[in-house]
C-alpha cells in the first residue's frame, strides 16, 4: 500500500495554469500507472490522464493538447501540468496508484477555475 497526498490546488481565472503534484509515501518505480482523476460536483469521477511505468501517457480527449502528466520515479512523485484552464476543469483532483493488484488513492486536492 502506498499513501498519497496531493497538492497545488487553488482558485486560478480561466486560461491560466495550475501544476499539480502527488507525493507517495514509498517508491513508485515498480506501480504500473500513476494517474489523475476528478470529480466535479454532482458526477461522476473520471479519468484525466495516465503515466504507466514505461513511460507512455494517457489522457482524457477534454484535457489532450492541455494537460501533460509527469512522473519522477526517482522523488516518489507525479506532477499534472495543467495549462488553459477552463471553467469545466472545476473538481476534486485525486492521485492514484495502480499496481495492477490494487488502487490507492489520495484525499484530492480541489481546482477552482473561475470565468
């Protein structure tokens, strides 16, 4: 089991930037996809964007050209770049860990993006 705990959350005026970051509590090298969700009010939580263990990403079409996912293998942590904000990008980001037995999530960090 690995504990995560986000950050960078805020309130930011639409086309502007926010960078996320997931710290773990151990290390990720060997946790297959490292990932992003969020849930805005009143929906259900989805899927933003994926880095797997061998480098190749994953992302949401609603954030694709926007967004960009990193991982550092190396200080246990996952970064989400978020660029463009729109005032739909409004939600609860959460971090996961999924290791292809299990799935950790973070408490989430919440983005405000105001029109």
């Amino acid at each position: 089991q690995v504990q995560l705990l986000e950050s960078g959350g805020g309130l930011v005026q639409a086309g502007r930037s926010l960078r996320l970051s997931c710290a773990a509590s151990g290390s990720i090298l060997w946790i297959n996809a490292m990932g992003w969700y969020r849930q805005a009010p009143g929906k259900q939580r989805e899927l933003v964007a994926v880095a797997f263990s061998g480098s190749s990403t994953h992302y949401a079409d609603s954030v694709k050209g926007r967004f960009t996912i990193s991982r550092d293998n190396a200080k246990n942590k996952v970064y989400l770049q978020m660029n463009s904000l729109k005032p739909e990008d409004t939600a609860v980001y959460y971090c996961n860990a999924d290791d292809g037995n299990r799935r950790d999530w973070g408490q989430g960090t919440l983005v405000t993006v105001s029109s």
